[in-house]
C-alpha cells in the first residue's frame, strides 16, 4: 500500500498570502497519478487537481499542481477567503488508492 | 446537474451489517467508475472501495477487505456497498464518488453528501 504524507499539517497564512502544500508517497506513484482534493467545513470534498497538474471542471488557476514520482505540491497562489480549507492529496498509481491525512490552511 | 445521493446508514451493532446505495442522475453513470469513501468523525479520508463502469473490476481497502462488498446495477444507475462484520472503527460518514475515468483506478470527480454509519460495541 502506498502511504501519502502532507505537509505541514497546518498552515496559518493571511488572505491573497501563497499557499504550498506537500505530499510525499511511500514509493513512485508515476507521473500523473496523483490528485488533490479540498474540502470545506460541512461539505464534502471536491476535486481540484489530477494527473499531477490539471485543473478540473471550475476550479481557478490561482489553483497549480506539480510534482512527480514521489514529491507533489499543490500551490494556491494568491488565498481567497473561501479557499481556508483543508486539503487531501489522493493517488491512485497503486492498489489500493490511498489519501494523504490531510493540510488544514487556516486563516492567520 | 451532477446528483449522488447516498442512503442506507444508521446505527448498528458490532458485527451487525448495512447495504449502503447510491442514486446517481445527471450524467452517463454507466461510463464511469464508482467509488466509495469514508470519513470518521473530525479524522481524514479514507478509501474504501471501487468498481468500474461495467461492475467487473472491483478493488478494496485492506482494512475492509472481506467484510465489505461493491457492486452496481447500470439499470438502475445505482452503487450499492454491502458492509458487514462492522466493527466500532467503521463508525463513519460514507461518501460516494463517481470516478473521472471508467476504469476502477482514477481521481474521484463528484461526491455525493454522504451517509452516515454509527457501529456500537
């Protein structure tokens, strides 16, 4: 099974701050089997990233995905109000799929 | 619009069992993987299942392996999770996925609200 390990478990920045969070996997997930999720207080999560780094359906640019192998990052440019949140990355390279515990990016 | 509506949860005895379903509308369902997800009470996201577009592949978690079993009816445009030999640490909100691709592997697109299952000891 492939362990994904976030980090850091929290992050405290302040609106239109730069966000980068970190996801390392036990072993290779590949180059593009890697997704990132968000999910609000009281709602279920949404799918912002696959394949390493494409935005899916209405999810803004500010919003960059990169990475390969073992080493991912999610990158939020500029933090929106609504983007305070916590964040999963997801891979789905090995059997079976395994989430990352998750980044909490709170407002400072 | 993209719709999953899950059901199914309550409470339930240790060693007891639940048949978890899914309704999905608004997209071609018979085109896509399922996948199922829970979600402990103030914990992370955990995997616990899928299958593919045509109900023949079908993976699961290693911590719900042989308890647990994924099956879907394209007829009905229904994923159901058979859960069962329930044990506290299955006490969960339940979500279905829909999967971006059709094979059983891939990154889940839309997420339905989720039910809640409650194990007792």
């Amino acid at each position: 099974e492939i362990v994904l390990t976030q980090s850091p478990g929290t992050l405290s920045l302040s609106p239109g701050e730069r966000a980068t969070l970190s996801c390392r996997a036990s072993q290779s997930v590949g180059r593009t089997y890697l997704a990132w999720y968000q999910q609000r207080p009281g709602q279920a999560p949404r799918l912002l990233i696959y394949g390493t780094s494409s935005r899916a359906a209405g999810i803004p640019d500010r919003f960059r995905g990169s990475g390969s192998g073992t080493d991912f990052t999610l990158t939020i440019s500029r933090l929106e109000p609504e983007d305070f949140a916590v964040y999963y990355c997801q891979q789905y390279g090995g059997s079976p799929l395994t989430f990352g515990q998750g980044t909490k990016v709170e407002i400072k | 619009e993209v719709q999953l509506v899950e059901s199914g949860g309550g409470l339930v005895q240790r060693g007891g069992s639940l048949r978890l379903s899914c309704a999905a509308s608004g997209f071609m369902f018979s085109n896509y993987a399922m996948h199922w997800v829970r979600q402990a009470p103030g914990k992370g996201l955990e995997y616990v299942s899928s299958i593919s577009n045509n109900g023949v592949s079908t993976h699961y978690a290693n911590s719900v392996n042989g308890r647990f079993t994924i099956s879907r009816d394209n007829s009905k445009n229904t994923v159901y999770l058979q859960i069962g030999s329930l044990r506290p640490e299955d006490t969960a909100l339940y979500y279905c996925a829909s999967g971006l691709y059709d094979l059983w592997s891939g990154p889940l697109d839309y997420w339905g609200q989720g039910t809640p299952v409650a194990v007792s000891s």
